[in-house]
C-alpha cells in the first residue's frame, strides 16, 4: 500500500518502493505475506494493484494474474463442494461460490477475496489491447 501512496512521488521503481517488492516475488508469482515467509499469500492481490498502476513489471504481473487465478480457498476443491452438496447438507452456503484466503490452503475470507477480485479487475483492464 505504501508502493501505491508514494507512487505519484517517484516515477522510478526503486524510489517508488517496487523495487524491493519484485524481488520478493515467487517463482510461483505470489508474494508472502512477510519477507521470509516460505507460503504464497492474499499480499500477491494487493502488490498486483501496485504493479498495475505502473503499467510496467509486464512478467510479474502475468505471474501474479495466473497465482490469482488458480488461487482460491478450501472450499473451492472439488471434494469440499461435493461433500456439502451431498453429505453435510447442514452448511449454510452454497458451495459453487467461494473465493480466495488469507493462506494458500485455508477457507475464503471477504477481504482477500475483495482486493483480489479489484487486482484481476485492474490487470484486465490495464492490458486490454487495442483494436
């Protein structure tokens, strides 16, 4: 959040605090959570929205769209929906929606779920090509 703030500042990714950021990037293309921390996390939505308002880092962000893409929470696997269509039936939600975590592995929760669905928004539309 602090690389978006000072963003207007500094047109140059290493002043603009990116710089730091991109190094802590992945090979998967998520972010963690904390320098250090070995696990993918919910930051990857919001340093996407960072890097999307450069309209630079092209490599990064496709790696950061792909992570959210194929990120969601427990509840997305395929074995979760069918045992609460079938067998738990006293769930109350419905198990075709769901959406991302706080932690890879974890259940959905609003907030990541919220600044990922803003980041795929903003990539969508920042790499739409012109006819």
């Amino acid at each position: 959040m602090a690389a978006m703030a000072i963003r207007s500042e500094s047109l140059d990714a290493s002043g603009s605090g990116i710089g730091p950021l991109l190094k802590l990037q992945r090979r998967d293309g998520a972010w963690p959570a904390f320098r250090g921390d070995p696990e993918p996390s919910w930051t990857t939505a919001l340093v996407l929205c960072a890097l999307n308002a450069t309209g630079e880092f092209v490599s990064a962000r496709d790696k950061a769209f792909h992570w959210l893409v194929s990120e969601r929470g427990r509840e997305g696997h395929w074995f979760w929906r069918w045992k609460f269509k079938t067998a738990d039936r006293n769930v109350r939600f419905d198990p075709d929606k769901y959406g991302w975590p706080w932690a890879s592995g974890s259940a959905s929760w609003v907030i990541p779920t919220a600044f990922s669905v803003i980041a795929l928004k903003q990539y969508t539309v920042c790499n739409r090509l012109d006819a």
